[in-house]
C-alpha cells in the first residue's frame, strides 16, 4: 500500500484526536517538517458559509476540526457551514514525509444582518416597531410616538397606571454590547421608568420584571426633580453596569422592554420623552 493512502486511512481511523494524527499516523521522517496554516473568507451570498484555503507547507494530508461540534474533515481546502454567528476554534493538523504540525486560530463568524445598531426604530419614531400593553394597572400610561422621540404621560393628577413597551433584538452570546438611552422628563412623582434587556418575553398583561438594568425610581430618590441625559448616567436603580456594557449569556432573541407607571404619582405634567436608544457591540464603537 502506497504511503499517500496509508497516510490518509490513519487520518480516518483518529477520529477527531488530532494528537494522534500527528503522534501515530505519521511518516517515517525523512523528509522536511511541515508547517500549517491557513486562510479563510466568508461566502458572499451565506455569511455562515465559511471557505477555508489551506496554505501549509511540506504536506501531504490534512485534518481539520470545526470548533462547534461538528464532524472533521479530511478535505484539502474545505467549506463550512457554522451553525450561527460567533467566534470558533478552528484547528488544522497536517502531515507530510517528515514531521507534522498542527495550528489552533480563532475565527469569528460574522451575521451582518445583526452589525451596527441592534434596536430597530433606535430614535423611537416608529409606534410598529413596539408591542405596547397595559402592564396589570387600573390605567394604562399613555405611549405616543413623535418626531422628538417617544413621550410616556399619565396627566397632572396622581393616578396608578402602567405601560409595557417592547421589542425583540438579535445578539451574539459572550459578546459585549454597550447601551443608553437618552431620557428627559420635568419631575415624577411616585413613578418610575425602566429598561429591562433579557432573553424572556413579554406576554400581554404581565407586568415585566425579568431584568431590570436601568432605572429612574422616585422611591429610590431620584426622578423627583428635572432631568435630562443617558438612563445608565443619571439613573439611581437596576443592576446593569455604570458603563453601559452588557454580556449576553447566550446568543439569539433577547427583548428590550421599557416599563414606565406611577402608584398614586404622575410622570410629571409634561411626562417623560425617550429621544434616541442605542444597544451597540462595544468593539464597533471603538
């Protein structure tokens, strides 16, 4: 049996241990020691199809490994469709009449469909990009769409009301994002206005609490006087981080959700006006 084929069954018979590929399914070494590497682009028409070019030297076999669970392959220069956006460890073992060589790179898979600005409508211009639903009180906080932004207003007189305004978002999983959300108002009064970023949807009704980040809360004393600037600056409650930067768990949907009310309070006599929105990948900000 020729050396090329005998090469080429070992690579088979590692099933995916890489270090026995190199280690055991090796060539006598006679010859020069091989040097791995190799480049890759995306495809234009499938972001998540990946073309790899090896471009090691001295070789004569070669052994690739995905990083994302799927099968290895024995393909010179492989394609490879990756399951969703994110980063990869792309691990490429070659061997030739001497010794082998194996390199580990990480790539990251791209969706430019979820570059730039990931809240739709980010100026809150646009009342079809929102859910908006009474989130469990007697009244329902009025939410009304203008060219200055979105004005959340429940009248002069103390009232108990509430409102649920959301929408859904693509993210990457592990990835930082950073947030704010330009907010003016003239004094509440027993009120609040909250962001919640999490991967739970809102039902109709329910009166949101799966993550609350940022927050105004005139029981937390602040909001009672007037205010103008980014919620994650001027705000005085949630659990985000003071910079604005957020990790998300896991990739895929994930929901905004403002909740605005009062309990027997008013968001002021000219209510509250969110002008602008922004959740963007830190690393498209520098």
């Amino acid at each position: 049996m020729n050396r090329r084929l005998v090469s080429t069954l070992c690579i088979w018979a590692c099933m995916g241990f890489v270090a026995l590929f190199l280690a055991g399914c090796q060539d006598d070494e006679t010859g020069p020691a091989s040097s791995a590497d190799f480049s890759y682009e995306p495809d234009e028409e499938n972001p998540m199809l990946i073309h790899f070019t090896n471009t090691s030297q001295n070789y004569h076999s070669s052994y690739w490994q995905f990083g994302d669970g799927s099968d290895h392959s024995t393909e010179d220069s492989p394609s490879h469709t990756f399951p969703g956006a994110g980063t990869y460890t792309i691990i490429l073992a070659v061997q030739g009449e001497g010794t082998g060589q194996e390199i580990r790179r990480e790539i990251r898979v791209i969706d430019p469909t979820l570059l730039g600005e990931r809240i739709e409508d980010n100026n809150l211009q646009d009342e079809e990009a929102w859910t908006v639903y009474n989130g469990g009180n007697e009244l329902l906080t009025q939410s009304t769409f203008t060219e200055e932004g979105l004005v959340l207003s429940n009248g002069d007189e103390d009232v108990e009301s509430n409102v649920v305004i959301w929408q859904a978002f693509e993210v990457e999983g592990g990835k930082e994002y950073v947030f704010s959300a330009e907010v003016s108002g003239g004094g509440m009064h027993q009120s609040w206005l909250e962001f919640h970023l999490s991967d739970q949807e809102p039902e109709d009704g329910d009166d949101y609490s799966a993550n609350n980040l940022y927050s105004m809360n005139t029981w937390a004393e602040c909001g009672e006087d007037p205010f103008s600037g980014n919620i994650v600056e001027i705000g005085c409650a949630g659990d985000g981080e003071s910079d604005g930067t957020i990790v998300f768990e896991t990739g895929g949907t994930h929901y905004l959700v403002i909740k605005s009310g009062s309990w027997q309070g008013n968001l002021g006599p000219d209510g509250i006006t969110i002008s602008a929105i922004s959740l963007m990948p830190a690393d498209e900000l520098d």
